[in-house]
C-alpha cells in the first residue's frame, strides 16, 4: 500500500484549516480560549473525516481528474484498499466525536454520510454538491460549539461560511468548466457564466451581511473583527471583478484569501 499517496490525498492543509474552524466554533460558544481534552478530540474527528472524504472525492473523481491533471491518485489505485484507507479514518473520526457528547457524534455521523453521497451519487450534480461542500465547512464552526452546547453565537457565524463557501464553489466549477463537460452537470453549465457573474455578488453580500450581524448582535465584539471583515469585503468584491474578467483561477483564489481573513476575524471578535 502507497501510504504517501493517500497523505498526498487527504490535504492536510484543508483539514488544518477545518480544525481552526472548530476551534473557532469552540472559543465563540463558550466567549474564551482554553484547550480541553474535548477540543483535541473534535480536532481530530474533523482532520480524520475531512482527510477521509478528500480521499474518497479523489478516489471516484480519477477519471475528471485525470483531464485535469490534478488528482494525486492513480488509476492503479483498489477499491478495496481505498475503502480500507476511508473506512478507517472515518471511524477515527465518529469515536472520536462520539466520546464527546451525542449532539458532536450526530453531526460526525451526518457529515461523514454526505461527504460519501457527495463523491458517489453528487459529483454528476454538481450544483447540489456545492452546498453540500460549503454546508460541511460551515458545520465545522457548529461542531466545535457542540463541546459547550452552546449554539445562538456560532449560528449566524455558520451562515456567513455557507454562503462564502458555496460562492467559491460555484467560481471553482467555471474555472473547471472545461474538464467538467460530459462527466459533470454544474451550474455553471446550466445557467452560463454570464448569469454565474450576476449571482456571486448576491452570494458574497448574503455572507457578509451575516458578518455584520454577528457584530450588531453582540455576538462579534471589539475592532479586530470589524476591520478584518471590512479586509474579507474588499476581497470578495475582488474575486468578483476578478470573475467579471473571466480570471476564474485568481477570483477563485481571492475567494479563498477572504475566507483565511473570514476565520482571522472570528478569531479577533473574542479577543
């Protein structure tokens, strides 16, 4: 078994990046930052199942990917031994979730089940597959807050990662429109770009309209975090011109850069 391919595969810097998202969900529920035994445990359940479904995305995606030069597997790659790799990691995961409470092993559960629809039933529908995708990133924030069970703040923060996420999903699709024909069916292919063009700005002002509530609330507090969403605002609004430009990579990427900044902020509203 090639171990270096599946590491390659689980993209630990996305799976890092869910784990701050936990963190985060964690330190807004309970308004403080501390490191229980309960935290570490979420972080791994989110590392394990996030590296687990990137694994299995890869693993039924080898044929796109392959037009795409993009997917670390090979097609020499077994069902059997992926499954194994997949299997593994998330029952890592949902014990892990589940020695902390019951509302943390539900959502391990339901998120590790749609991370598998999402590869094996979704990927030919991609437009549904993309809220799939952003849903999951915004539940990071949710599961952290199950450790305290405290969920009212970390809500509206989770609505503003849905809406950011599933905005960067739609501008990956046109950048991967090309190698998508014929084996994907994505909005982009549905709608056009031009509407795609029309759409994202909605998207992005839904998200951070979201933002801005979490500090009208009181849920959001102090000036870290109204400068570093007015930071996130000037890069999603790049990302769209960006995208008006048909620079579909660099919007994509701008789209990225204001999502790390999204996290900075909510890491700077309870400081």
């Amino acid at each position: 078994m090639d171990l270096k391919k599946y590491f390659l595969s689980i993209r630990l810097l996305n799976c890092l990046i869910a784990a701050i998202g936990v963190f985060i969900g964690f330190s807004v529920s309970q308004k403080a930052i501390s490191f229980p035994i309960e935290l570490f445990l979420a972080i791994i359940a989110t590392i394990t199942i996030t590296g687990a479904g990137n694994i299995i995305n890869d693993y039924y995606d080898l044929l796109i990917d392959k037009k795409l030069e993009k997917n670390v597997l090979s097609e020499k790659t077994e069902k059997k031994e992926a499954i194994l790799v997949t299997g593994l990691l998330f029952s890592i995961g949902i014990i892990s979730a589940f020695l902390i409470n019951l509302h943390a092993f539900l959502i391990a559960l339901g998120i590790s089940i749609l991370l598998i629809l999402y590869s094996v039933v979704m990927q030919k529908f991609k437009y549904v597959g993309n809220w799939v995708v952003a849903l999951g990133t915004a539940m990071t924030l949710i599961f952290g807050a199950t450790i305290t069970k405290s969920y009212d703040a970390i809500l509206i923060l989770s609505a503003s990662a849905l809406f950011a996420n599933a905005a960067r999903e739609i501008i990956k699709d046109t950048q991967d429109l090309k190698g998508d024909y014929g084996e994907k069916k994505t909005l982009p292919m549905i709608i056009g770009i031009e509407n795609i063009k029309k759409i994202i700005p909605i998207i992005y002002l839904i998200s951070i309209s979201f933002g801005a509530l979490a500090w009208t609330s009181g849920v959001m507090i102090g000036p870290y975090y109204i400068i570093l969403l007015f930071v996130v605002t000037i890069l999603f609004f790049n990302s769209w011109k960006l995208l008006k430009k048909n620079k579909f990579k660099a919007a994509q990427e701008y789209s990225k850069y204001g999502m790390l900044f999204a996290l900075l902020a909510f890491i700077g509203g309870i400081l």
